[in-house]
C-alpha cells in the first residue's frame, strides 16, 4: 500500500460500475473496503472519519508503544 494517502476514497469499477469505497488511516493502518451501492451511502452517511478519529487506537492516551 506505498502511496496511499489516508482518508475516504470512492470509486466506480470500470464494468458494473460498482460503486467501491477505501478507508484508509495512517496514524493506525486501519483499512476498510465496502462494496455496492447501498453499503458504500451507509458507510459515507455514518462519516467513517469521525467515527475511527474517536476511536484510533494511536489516538489513545495512556498507551506506550
């Protein structure tokens, strides 16, 4: 995954025209892919971004490394 940038990409493939969405976090390394249409509104409308923010595991304070 050299490359990457983090965050939200949606995406059509390039014969049903699926609708794809990549989640990607650079602060945990946290990957989701959601495929279909219906899946891919729900995932966006839930704001995917905040919801991890909260929850980051590199985010946490207390935790050594």
């Amino acid at each position: 995954m050299t490359g990457w940038l983090g965050g939200l990409q949606i995406r059509r493939t390039d014969r049903g025209q699926t609708p794809v969405a990549d989640f990607l976090c650079t602060a945990c390394g946290t990957y989701r892919r959601i495929t279909g249409r219906d899946k891919v509104r729900d995932f966006v409308r839930a704001n995917p971004i905040t919801d991890h923010r909260a929850h980051c595991p590199a985010n946490q304070k207390g935790t050594s490394r």
